[in-house]
C-alpha cells in the first residue's frame, strides 16, 4: 500500500513494480441531483483514509460493445463520476513531468480508468500519468443556454485545476503538465488550446486524431437540444432536462448520436463528424474554435497527429447499421464530401492510386475529418508543432487500408503484452506480431516530448512540412499529405 495527502484528505493506494497507483479521487463533487446540468463544483474533503484501490464509476452513458471488450468498454457507471486516478514512479519525488489522459468516445462513451488506458509504462518510464473522467453525451454536452453549456469541457478544466493544485503530492511538477488524448480526447485537446479557462493548466499538448473544426455554434447546437427534448417528452431548458433519468438520457445520447449520423444518406455535410455532441462556441466559456484561435493566445508546443485510414471502422460501423441503406449511405457520403476532379485526381493518379470507389470514400473521408483539419490547425499556429502519421496495420490484409480509427493507443501506451492478452479478439485487430520496436519508438517520442518539448525530430513548418511516419520502419517524410493536400486547400 501507498499514502499521499491531497488538499481533499489522505489517499491509500496501490503498489505495483515498485509503482504507486491511486484510482476513484474526486476532482469534483458529483454533477447530478442538484448539481446536475451545472459547471463543476469543488470536491468535498474526507475524514481518515479514503481508499484509492478500486476504480470509480464511470460517468453514465449508453452501453457499448466492442471485441477488445476487456480494455476499451465500460461496464459500471454511477453519478460519482468526476474523478481521476494517478499512476507515479515515486510520490517522494519533485518535479517529474505530468500528462493528463482525456479519454475518447465521440463524448457520448469510454472513462480515464479503462485498463486500455492504464499508464504505467509512462510511470515506469519517469511520467506522472493522470486519467480523468468528464461528464458525457446529453448531460456533459448538449446545450442548455450560457452558463450550462461545454460542461464536459468544464470538467476537464476542473480537473486540470485539481492537478495543479495536488499533483506535487505524487511526485509530478505542475508547471511541466501535458494534456494528450485520441479521438474526442483529441478534439478535446484542441479546444483546451483555445479554451481562455484552460490558460496555465498545462505546458504542452498532444492530439491523436482529433478535428480542429469539431464545433458548433449555438443555434445548431440548440437544433439539437430541442429534437433530443421532443423525443423525450420534456422542455428544452435546464428544468425540463433535469427530470429525466440518468438511463434515459444514456439511451436518448446513444439514439440522438445514431440519428445524426443517419444524416449522411441525406448528403448532410454536417452529419460527417458522426457526433451531434460538440464544444459550442460564441459561448463566454468558448470565444471561437481551436482553428480560429490558432496564434491569438499564447500557446503552447503541440504534437499532433492522425492514422491513414480513420474511417474505415466507421464505414464499416455504419453500413452495419444502415443494412439494406448502405449502398445509399455511401453515395450519400460521396455527394457531402463534394469531391471535385482534383481531389479525384489526387486519390488516383497521387501516391495512394485508388481506383476501388469504397477505398476512395473511406480516404476522402479520414482526410477531410482529421487529417487536413489537423495540419490546417498546426499551419496556423506560430507556436512549435510536430506532425506524425500512423500507418501501420496488420498483416495479410490489403496495402493501405488498415491502420485505423484507435490502432495507435496501444503503441502510444508500449502495451502490446496488455493488448494480445485480450487472445483472438487483438489478433482480429493487430494480427498475430504488431511490431514491439514500433511501440517502443512511439511511447518514446511522447514521452521525451512530456519531457523536454520536443519528441526528437524536425517540427513542422510551412517549407518542408516535416511529418513523422510511424510504420514498421518509422522516418520523417518531407509533405507526406502532398497532393491530397493542395487538393484540398484549393477546394477551401
């Protein structure tokens, strides 16, 4: 067992290979009863020990199922939800850098306490790793009028708060905090580098597969506000929402989601971002989205990145769903991406020489969802930025076309023990040998750039575009989005 004092009271934790481990601490009280649709308020202190062994629950969102059930999917969820758990080398130890996990999810599932999530390969190599949990879907995200709006996004900056003011207690330095997250922790990465509330909470930044221009401006989010209302029978406004159950807003989350994105049979643009759950700007608490507030900060170094084929889980995903409607999803989805004779150009006679209309769809989608709004944010920025690409995929499967959505979380962690373990269902996945020198070099890069700025190759500028390709043999790469690229900044 382990003890440390935080300003709540004292935490009993574990001890692992000469790790310490503290799970379930509250960086904020619990946001339902009378607190619900709220921003955060402070946690409560304890008397005694409080026993920090056991994961808390997550915050409550619609069930999920998945292959890799046993590292990526939620099984108990309750209204005490706004906590964190550390893992550290060494709580006696000073000024150790700090990353803070923002779990993935679309912002509708997932929780920092997954075991997918566990960070104690970066503790085992000198990081103070932090997972938080945030409230999601209906009551983390959809919007309420000012005051009551990007509470999930609150609860991060609650959380970030809550590490500043405690994590010398585990060893970790407050002013050498990354902040890094896949998918909508991605995004949510980006809106902390535009988010004013979020200024001297953390140093640097990484984003993995994140959208720069994943937000919506008021009015579209409060579209959304009354359609979710009208199907549950209640008002739009904090009074109405307050009354019903926690399990009916999880299962009206989880169909206002499947409803959004069912929009791509219409060729609705909008619908391409899957989640009708988004920061909401022209708020106090949001001014303008991470693009637009790209340089008018000041910022912060950032490592950002995508994987090639982003979508193809999600094409997969949705034709499952849509049935005897694919074929008209994905002509949908061809009409929204607007693809012109220079993209179509670009997709065929460039590098990639797609001719296959499915492999073309699921490209044109990955590029115009994370990749191009990724380089577009770090293009503007003035600040120190890295680029990366992975591509990677398993073996025995067709050249470029499986490195997808998520593949990169275990290389980012160097857990691929924790990963095969899971038996067939990874094997599905990563195939029978993922590289371990691939998830060493990654885990690596992030952690030399938690510690020192940079994670060890040329960072990205408008002449050489830089970007680091992570494959079985990894090299940086002078424009590896060359002309898909230019294709589409002429289409902008």
């Amino acid at each position: 067992m382990s003890r440390v004092t935080v300003e709540q009271g004292i935490l009993e934790g574990l001890e692992e290979d000469g790790l310490h481990f503290f799970r379930n601490i509250p960086f904020a009280a619990p946001p339902f009863g009378a607190n619900r649709f709220l921003p955060p308020k402070p946690p409560e202190k304890w008397d005694g020990v409080r026993d920090a062994t056991k994961p808390g629950p997550a915050a409550p969102q619609p069930p999920e199922q998945s292959e890799l059930d046993g590292l990526y999917v939620v099984h108990d969820f309750g209204e005490d939800c706004l906590t964190l758990e550390v893992w550290t080398p060494d709580p006696g130890a000073a000024s150790l850098p700090v990353m803070v996990h923002i779990h993935g999810g679309g912002y509708t599932t997932g929780a920092g306490s997954l075991p997918g999530y566990r960070g104690k390969n970066f503790a085992r190599d000198g990081v103070v790793h932090v997972g938080i949990n945030y409230r999601l879907g209906i009551d983390g995200f959809l919007y309420l009028g000012e005051g009551h709006d990007n509470l999930g996004l609150r609860d991060q900056v609650a959380a970030l708060e809550w590490v500043q003011k405690n994590i010398a207690a585990f060893g970790g330095d407050p002013d050498r905090v990354t902040i890094f997250g896949q998918s909508g922790g991605g995004v949510s990465v980006m809106f902390h580098l535009a988010l004013p509330s979020s200024r001297g909470l953390f140093a640097q930044a990484i984003a993995q597969s994140g959208c720069s221009m994943a937000s919506v401006d008021a009015d579209e989010a409060f579209r959304i506000t009354k359609q979710v209302a009208k199907e549950l029978g209640v008002a739009p406004t904090v009074e109405g929402m307050s009354g019903v159950s926690l399990e009916r807003t999880a299962e009206a989350s989880a169909k206002a989601s499947s409803t959004f994105a069912l929009g791509i049979a219409r060729a609705d643009r909008k619908a391409l971002l899957l989640s009708p759950f988004r920061g909401v700007e022209g708020t106090k608490f949001l001014p303008k989205s991470p693009f637009a507030t790209a340089g008018t900060y000041p910022s912060v170094p950032l490592l950002a990145g995508t994987c090639r084929n982003e979508t193809a889980p999600l094409l997969d995903g949705i034709a499952a769903a849509a049935g005897s409607l694919a074929p008209l999803v994905r002509r949908g989805l061809r009409r929204a991406l607007e693809l012109n004779k220079p993209l179509l150009d670009a997709y065929s006679s460039g590098p990639r020489h797609i001719a296959d209309n499915a492999a073309l769809v699921e490209a044109a989608w990955t590029d115009w969802a994370f990749r191009m709004p990724t380089i577009r944010l770090i293009e503007a920025r003035p600040e120190p930025s890295w680029l990366y690409e992975f591509r990677w995929q398993r073996e025995n499967i067709p050249p470029a076309s499986g490195s997808f959505h998520a593949i990169d979380l275990p290389f980012v962690r160097d857990d691929l023990e924790l990963l095969m373990a899971q038996g067939q269902p990874a094997v599905n996945y990563f195939g029978s040998h993922p590289p371990k020198q691939l998830a060493e070099r990654m885990h690596r890069d992030f952690v030399r750039f938690a510690t020192t700025g940079n994670p060890g190759w040329q960072q990205y500028d408008a002449v050489e575009r830089t970007t680091t390709i992570y494959d079985t043999a990894t090299a940086p790469l002078s424009d590896a989005a060359g002309v898909e690229r230019e294709a589409w900044e002429g289409k902008r």
